[in-house]
C-alpha cells in the first residue's frame, strides 16, 4: 500500500487538538508496473460524536473537501458531503 499525502492541518481546542489529515491511498504496484487508482480519504482525530471520515473520488475533490473539513469544524461552513469515487 502507498500513501500520498494531500493535506495536514490541526486545531486547538477547548477539549485538546483536533488533527485532519487527507492522503491518497494506492495499493502496492502490480509486476508490470501497471498504475493502480488511488483513492482519496480525509481522516478527522479528536473530535466526538461526529462523521470523522470521508471518501473522495479525484484529487481535486480531496483537496477542496478538506477545506470543507477544516471550515465545518471551525463553524465557517455546512457538514461536507463525501463525492463517490
């Protein structure tokens, strides 16, 4: 499996640090060198009782839909919608 990281942000909170994290995940290359999809995720730690986890389907869609994240969690904006892959 190969990782690739997209975006890295974290909050302060009253109750502790609240890290959002968006990466691309690939499974390992095939013998051939074939290229694999690579799907996007944005993982939220630190926050309770609500959605922590979100899938993309484009790096462009993860890139915008963390700072959908970040602007939920700071009360700027709506709770995101994850886009199908």
């Amino acid at each position: 499996m190969t990782l690739y990281p997209v975006a890295d942000d974290v909050l302060f909170a009253p109750g502790g640090r609240v890290v959002i994290r968006t990466y691309g995940v690939a499974p390992a290359a095939g013998r051939d060198g074939e290229r694999t999809p690579v799907a996007y995720r944005t993982w939220v730690t630190g926050v309770r009782d609500q959605p922590r986890y979100w899938h993309w389907g484009r790096f462009e869609d993860a890139c915008h839909g963390h700072r959908q994240v970040v602007e939920w969690l700071t009360g700027r904006g709506p709770l995101p919608a994850a886009v199908a892959a």
